[in-house]
C-alpha cells in the first residue's frame, strides 16, 4: 500500500485537487460573459482529465505493454467524470449534470492517452 501511495503520489494529489474545485459551488465561480462564450469550463474539463490521465499513466509509461493498463485508467477516469456530474448535480450548490462536461472529461483523457503515447518514447531516454 505504501508503495502504491510512493507511486502514484503525484496521481493521488492531483486527484484530490480536482475533487476539491469540482466541489466548489457555482457561485464560486466568476459569471462574466466570455468565459461562457468559449465554453471555459469544457476547456477547464478538458485540461483537468487530461492531466489525470498523464499523471497516473506516467508510472506505468515504461512497461513494454501498457495498453491495458492505460485502458483502466481511462475508464476510471470516465466513471470518475459521470459521478462527479452526478455528484454536482445532487449535492453541490448551484451546480447541475451537464453532459457536454461528461463529453469534455472523456476528451481530455482520450487526449491524456494521445500525449502519453505519443511523448513515451522521450521519456525512455531519460537517464
């Protein structure tokens, strides 16, 4: 179990950090127009989701097959973005179940496994 938290401490942090801001309530959150124009809070779901992925795929980065391994995280993640919505949309004030979020979280993770994929080779090298 320590080895686990050793591990992934980064991943658990991370974790806890995105707990905490989609814990917030929605009067937390400014209400100016143009953050609703570029829909600022998909690009918030995006950027979070796509962090998760990479910083708890990055330990398993170096294993020849990590295929299934990434599988799991992403669909953990999935499961995680539809009970955060629900959770928004049930518990916290002036917050509600957006589908379009849920969208942007799978995005994020789906770009998350792109970045890892794509940028594992360079982190091989690494002394």
């Amino acid at each position: 179990m320590l080895l686990f938290i050793f591990r992934y401490r980064i991943g658990i942090i991370a974790w806890a950090i995105s707990l905490i801001l989609f814990s917030l309530p929605g009067s937390a959150f400014p209400s100016s127009g143009w953050m609703q124009l570029i829909h600022f809070d998909k690009i918030i779901h995006i950027l979070l989701f796509a962090t998760l992925f990479v910083v708890w795929a990055y330990p398993n980065s170096y294993q020849k097959n990590n295929t299934p391994t990434f599988f799991i995280i992403w669909t953990l993640l999935i499961v995680y973005g539809i009970l955060i919505e629900f959770m928004q949309d049930n518990w916290i004030i002036n917050r509600s179940f957006e589908l379009m979020d849920w969208a942007a979280d799978i995005t994020g993770a789906s770009l998350g496994w792109i970045f890892v994929s794509i940028k594992k080779p360079l982190w091989k090298q690494r002394p």
